[in-house]
C-alpha cells in the first residue's frame, strides 16, 4: 500500500519540511566561513534582492522565492543564504590549503564580487570571519590568538566535548569580528552544527540588542513623564484653584507623550525573543571551562544581560507609567463625578423650592379665582333679582346675595377640584 502526498493534507509537505528549512552549514575540513547578517527595517526586499544580485554574478540561478533557505557549491566557496522574520544571512565556506598562519591574514571578502559586497555594507549587522580549524593547528595555539585576536582572547571554551571555540566580540578594522573553532574530536557535521550555533548568537545578539539605544532614550523621556505625572498628581491633591478642564487638558497631552512610544513594543519584544534564542544557542553549545577565560555563557551574561534587562525594566516602567496615567484619569474622573454630584443637588434643591413657591401662588391664585368667580355669579343674581322689582316682586336682595353666598362659592369650589381630576388624568 502507498500514500499519495497529492491526496494528503495540502500543508503536510509545507509543515514536513519546515525542519529542514535551515539545515548546518557542512564543514568538512580546514576553512574559513564568511558570516553576513542583513538588516533593513526600511526596505524588506532587500534580502531577495541582494540574494537575486548575487546569484547574477555568479552565473547560478537563484532559487524560487518561496525558498527561506539557499545552498550552493562553487569551485572556491560554498554559498548558504538563510531567510528570517527580520533579517537574513550570508554565509560563504572557503577551504583552507595551507597550515601556515600567513593563511589567517587574507582577506577572503576579496573572493566575492565586489560590487554587490560594496552594496551590502549599509544593510550590515553583523559580520563575522570564523576559522575552522583541526587538531594539528592546536599547537600553534598561541601564535594563533597573537595573529587572529592580536593578544586579546576575551573568550576560550570546550564545546560539544570534542571542540573548542575562540573568539574575543570585538569588530575589528575591516569590519570583521573573528572567531576560531578547532576539530579536536568532533563526529560527523559536529563542526558545522557548532560554528552555525555560533553564528547564530551573534545574529541574535545583534538583533537583541537593536532595542537598546531606544531604551537608553526613552529612560529620560520617561524619567521626565514620571516627574510630571507626580507634579500632575499632587496639583490634583492640593486644591488649588486650577479648573477640572485644565487638568483634562495636561492630562490628556500626558497620555500622548506616553503613547506615543507604543510603536516600540514590537522591537522589546522582538529583542526579548532574540535573547531567548542567543540562550538557548549558548545551552546548545553544551560548553565546559578553560582555566583562565571565561565561557561563551558567562561572557554573554555580564556584557548582554544588563542590556536586556535595561530593556525590560524599560518596558515595565513604561506600562506602569500608562497604569499611572489612568489610575490619574480615574482620579480625576471621581473629582468631576463628586462635583456634578454636588451641582446637580444643588439644581435639584433649587428646583424643589421654585416648585413648592409655584404650588403655593397656584393654591393661591386657585382660590382667588373661587372668590372671583363666586363674586361675579353673586352680583349676577343680585342683578336678577332687583329686575323683579319693576314686575311687582318684592325681594330683599342684600339678604338673598347673603344666602346665596355659601352655596355659589362650594358648587364653584367642587368645580375647580373636578377640573383639576380631569387635567390629572
């Protein structure tokens, strides 16, 4: 029975390969490795490009742009281009023929076209020229780190229990940093697992360290904002005649000076992932000291580990300052519930009164108009009743108004109360 891949998952193939996406360099004697990293936040397709320049002139076709990966062999080099989430790198295995030192002194960027080498130079992050070396330069040890490091060896550990590893992180003036490696007993690709770990923390190391300046500027900026939310905080606290508006106002350009460095977090946290991977390459490395220098491990923890944690402490007093602010926003926010609280009773009281004076002059005017209109009806009848007097009736009228009096003013009187239901309902 056989699988067709055709009829599987469209994304098995994809997810398969992905953990050979970036396989070791393959170092199998004597060299010297070339090491390019390309960085360019501005311009993304500079790595296809420089990648595509490449491959033009040296006559090899390059590779479908799906690939993050490019192997290549030429007669006097090997080519590996690895793709990144931010950057990309360039690496180039030249075999060494010679076991003089003289060897260590070229200059093996000469080997590679010079125009696109030139073209790369703006984009560089990290550069870096590493020896591979066997037992039998052991020997030479000393001469070896007076020609390569000219005396100043920062780093020497065992590594992968069938190596060592030398190198001193400095750029020196050609703009290369050196490292040296020695095959003492490694297995099979032991070698090139080894300077690709390498390699790949000082890529890291690099890139972790690109938000660095930013936090070194933003320690200031942000020492400023704290010192002016304190004064912000404490002008809320004193009661000082300063209106709520103006103090929406200053907090409001606050919260703008802090937010406008939002746009940094995605470089902390791509520095916080970069040194996790510098850590866990170092873990890899699986090193053991060499009396007198220290490791890979300990170099890394007393000269990158405070950067890190400058930028960390950066971002926590960051957020806690954007905490701050609207803890202040709330603050705030109650003053100006408290006052509206306060205005709105006031309005309500007010209210209440205006309503209880407009009760009482419509009680008032309620019982004046009962008065008004009983009086008008009395007069009324009383007109009636002295018309009688010219047809023959003789009527007291003063004593008929009187006793008409009380009986007008209640039908009145139940009137207006009647007319007060119907405008209720």
């Amino acid at each position: 029975m056989e699988l067709s891949s055709q009829k599987n998952h469209p994304l098995r193939l994809q997810l398969a390969n992905e953990v050979h996406a970036r396989p070791f360099l393959k170092i199998s004697q004597r060299s010297v490795i070339i090491h390019l990293g390309i960085f360019n936040s501005e311009n993304p397709e500079v790595h296809r490009r420089l990648l595509d320049e490449l491959c033009i002139s040296l006559s090899i076709t390059p590779p479908p742009i799906i690939y993050s990966a490019f192997f290549f062999e030429t007669n006097a080099f090997t080519i590996k281009w690895s793709r990144h989430t931010e950057f990309s790198s360039f690496s180039f295995v030249f075999p060494l023929k010679e076991s003089s030192s003289s060897t260590f002194k070229g200059n093996f960027s000469d080997w590679l076209p010079s125009d696109w080498f030139n073209s790369i130079q703006t984009s560089l992050i990290s550069a870096v020229r590493v020896f591979a070396l066997n037992q039998s330069d052991h020997s030479d040890k000393e001469a070896l780190i007076h020609s390569i490091f000219n005396g100043r060896l920062l780093v020497n550990s065992h590594i992968l229990s069938g190596g060592e590893v030398l190198c001193d992180w400095k750029v020196n003036t050609d703009g290369f940093s050196n490292m040296v490696v020695y095959d003492v007993d490694f297995r099979e690709r032991q070698l090139g697992r080894a300077v690709q770990r390498l390699l790949e923390i000082e890529d890291y190391r690099m890139m972790a360290l690109l938000a660095l300046p930013i936090a070194r500027e933003m320690a200031q900026e942000l020492f400023y904002l704290e010192s002016e939310l304190s004064n912000f905080i404490s002008l809320i606290d004193s009661g000082q005649s300063t209106t709520d508006a103006d103090l929406l106002i200053q907090l409001t350009s606050l919260s703008a000076k802090i937010h406008k460095y939002y746009h940094h977090s995605s470089r902390f946290s791509a520095s916080i992932a970069y040194d996790d991977i510098v850590r866990s390459r170092i873990q890899e490395l699986r090193e053991t000291r060499i009396e007198g220098y220290p490791t890979v491990g300990e170099f890394m923890d007393r000269r990158l580990k405070p950067a890190i944690d400058t930028c960390r402490t950066i971002v926590v007093r960051h957020e806690q300052l954007a905490k701050n602010v609207s803890r202040a926003a709330d603050l705030l926010r109650t003053r100006v519930n408290l006052v509206q609280e306060k205005q709105t009773n006031s309005l309500l009281e007010g209210m209440n009164k205006t309503a209880t004076s407009q009760l009482l002059m419509q009680k008032a005017v309620e019982g004046l108009s009962v008065a008004a209109i009983s009086y008008y009806i009395v007069n009324l009848i009383g007109v009636g009743l002295k018309a009688l007097h010219h047809l023959g009736v003789e009527v007291d009228v003063e004593v008929a108004e009187f006793i008409l009096l009380f009986p007008t003013v209640y039908v009145v009187y139940q009137h207006s109360l009647a007319i007060k239901k119907i405008k209720v309902h």
